[in-house]
C-alpha cells in the first residue's frame, strides 16, 4: 500500500478522498464507543458512560484522550502528562494512529485500497492546501472560519475545549461544539518565523540519536525532539520559545490545529502527520536502529518500548511499531523508487568497495586467460585449415567417415 502527496494524486483521487471524510464524519462507528465518564463517574463501573461517534470524530477522541490531563485522587490534576507527545513514544504513537485511522476509513467505504494521502510541506510558502478544492479557504468576513464553499465549512468539532474538561474533571464527550476554525498564517510570527524547509528536514534527518538526555522537550541533538519540533532544527538545541518542524504546522494553521488535545479536529491533520511519519520513515532506512535503540526505561510515563499505547485496544507497545513501514504493509510514493533501488543496490557497492584490487586483479587475470585461449584456437583453427585442404583431395566415398574423425580431433 502506498501513502500518495495530495498533488500528485488526480482530482478524482482527491475528490474520492474528501469524499470518504465526509462519509465518516457521518457515520456512527460499529465497533466503538468513547468512554464519556472516569471510573470514578461511573461509579467504579456500576453505572456505565459511554457514547456512540461518528468514524471520524472516534480518531479526534482518541488524540484528546492520550494527551488529556490526568485526573488523580482527592480532586487533583496531573497536567504533565502526554502519552503521544514530547517523548519517545510520538512517533510510534502517530504511526499506528495514522494505521488504524487508515484501515476504519477502508472499512467506512469498503475501499480496502485507500491509503491516506501526506502533504509534503517542505519549503512551502503558505498552507497550499488551505483552498476549496482541497481542505478549505479562509472565509471572505471571517478570519478564523473556512469558507462557505468548501465542505468543511459545515463541519461542526468535537474535543476543542480540553481547557474547560480537564478544569471540570470531565472527558470529552463528543458533543458538537461549533465549527472548525482555522486562520493559516496569522499565528505568532515570532514563535514560527516560516515553514520547514528542505535543508532543516535533511538536517534533522542526520541525527543518529532517536532521543537523549530526559527525554522530553527539552532534549538535545535528539531526532525525535527535533523533528517533533521543540529544537532549532540546525543547531538540534531545544528551544523553548520557537516552534519548528512539527510543531510549526500546528501553529501556523493557527485555530483547530493549534491545542494539541483537540488538534485532529481538522483533517489536515492526518496529511500532516503522514508526511511527519515518512520523514520518521526515511530515518529508519538511513540510520538501521536495531529495538534496543528505543528507550527500555526512564521514558516520560508511557513511553518506554515495552509500554502500551495509550488508549488503544487491542493493545501494542511503542516498539512494535518502531519498525520499518514495509514491515507495516506501507510505503510512501516518494520513498518507493529510491528507496527500494537505493536498498538494492547498497549493499552490492559496499562490497564492491571492499574488494575492487581483487576485482581489478580478476579482470587482468580474465584478459590474461581470455588473450592465451584466443592464441591457441587462432593457432588450432590454422592447422585444421590445412588439414581441410589435403583432405580435399581424397576420394569422395570415403568423406563421411574421414569427416568425422577430423571433427574429433580438432576438438
Ligand atoms: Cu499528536
């Protein structure tokens, strides 16, 4: 299965994909239902708590959900704590959300084909797919809400007031709470000066470390902290009052995908992040990690490999799926030809590099023998040419015969 650029795909493609969204925006999910209750509220399980969703609201519930605040015994609130950010565990997190994100529209739109499509964001000068005919444009009197032209514009969200729930000591529960709101470019121009560019994408992908120190924003020289974006991309410093890589998206589309709990309210979200997951997908190929490169111990709560993904069921562990994509069953289009010929030929010039005096030995040696046993058939082929001619001039009865105990000799 391979994960296509919005703009490479035909506008029938791209239709078909806003098409799907709309469909599971719009469709109840059959196999789950949010838990709109602690334990606690439901009266250590006695009274149940749980609502239906629609499929699309069902992935903007589960993002919340693993970056909520924790609520603690005796009323109190643990507000540090995230299971799919700032540590370890974002990139395998995303990379099985994106999964199973994938895998409920295909069963929404019995399309076992669909993959998600990415948008490769590097050097891009404004948020390219912020149009009708893509995610929406900005509305003509309103800076923050999408224009009446395009389908979004009558989306209404769910999970955007984490502020308020986690202040109440309630969850989301998937109630409509207004329409989607975003305003790509009038964010904090100090906080994200611009977008990612190639050259930051490569530099971040030179880090061979997966993450260092704590493990947590303020990591240094890590790729996980980097690409995440809480570090200058050049420099691999964390930085607290910038921005960048990942991060820097959500900020300047600057409405619903700027607070991380709600930020999968808007579907450029899922682009965004597939295109995330194939930088993460080029560093597998470039860096080999074996397991042990993914933190066994003292991760940030939840994310050491060995862990399960919160709140995901049935269960996986973080390093299940710190593995290469392929190993997945995915790919993405422009990491398919180079990097499958680049795999395969790789190892070949390796060792061809190893052992070129011997393969310079071996074609001297080659011209060598090839030269000595062109001298000796020359020399062959001239005695049987004379042979041929007193042959020749015997009796023609006897040719058969004699015709063919030449041919044997001469071999
Ligand atoms: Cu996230």
């Amino acid at each position: 299965m391979v994960r296509k650029e919005i703009f490479r795909m035909t506008t029938a493609e791209k239709d078909k994909f806003i098409a799907y969204l709309n469909l599971a925006k719009h469709t109840i999910s059959q196999d789950y239902v949010i838990s709109t209750g602690t334990y606690e509220q439901m009266n250590n399980g006695s009274n149940p708590m749980f609502a239906d969703i629609n499929v699309y609201d069902l992935f903007v519930w589960l993002h919340y959900y693993a970056s909520r605040d924790a609520f603690l015994e005796d009323g109190n609130v643990w507000a540090n704590i995230d299971f799919a950010h700032e540590a370890p565990g974002f990139l395998p997190w995303h990379r099985f959300f994106l999964l199973l994100w994938e895998r409920e529209i295909q069963k929404v739109t019995g399309d076992e084909n669909f993959t998600i499509p990415f948008w490769d964001w590097r050097e891009a000068q404004r948020c390219e797919i912020c149009t009708d005919e893509f995610f929406g444009g900005t509305h003509p009197t309103s800076n923050v809400l999408l224009s009446p032209a395009s389908f979004f514009s009558s989306w209404q969200i769910v999970c955007s007031q984490a502020e308020e729930y986690n202040r109440l000591g309630i969850f989301c529960n998937g109630t409509n709470e207004g329409p989607l709101l975003r305003s790509p470019g009038r964010h904090d121009i100090s906080r994200t000066p611009r977008l990612p560019t190639s050259a930051e994408v490569e530099a971040v992908l030179s880090i061979s470390n997966y993450d260092t120190g704590v493990m947590d924003r303020s990591a240094n020289f890590s790729f996980r902290n980097m690409l995440e974006g809480f570090a200058v991309p050049t420099s691999g410093i964390a930085y607290r009052s910038q921005s960048t890589m990942h991060n820097s998206l959500h900020v300047y589309l600057n409405g619903s995908m700027s607070s991380v709990q709600g930020s999968a309210k808007d579907p450029i979200f899922v682009l965004h992040h597939a295109f995330v997951d194939s930088i993460f997908e080029q560093w597998l190929r470039r860096h080999q990690p074996s397991l042990d490169v993914f933190p066994e111990a003292n991760a940030p709560v939840g994310h050491n490999r060995e862990y399960h993904m919160v709140p995901f069921i049935p269960l996986y562990t973080n390093g299940e799926f710190f593995v290469q994509s392929r190993d997945l069953g995915y790919d993405y289009d422009y990491l398919v030809e180079s990097g499958s010929f680049q795999d395969f030929l790789l190892p070949y010039l390796e060792q061809a590099r190893q052992i070129w005096q011997w393969l310079v030995g071996a074609a001297v040696v080659g011209g060598l023998i090839t030269a000595v046993i062109a001298t000796i058939i020359s020399l062959l082929c001239r005695s049987k040419k004379r042979r041929t001619i007193l042959e020749e001039t015997r009796p023609l009865l006897m040719e058969a015969e004699d015709y063919q105990a030449t041919y044997q000799s001469n071999l």
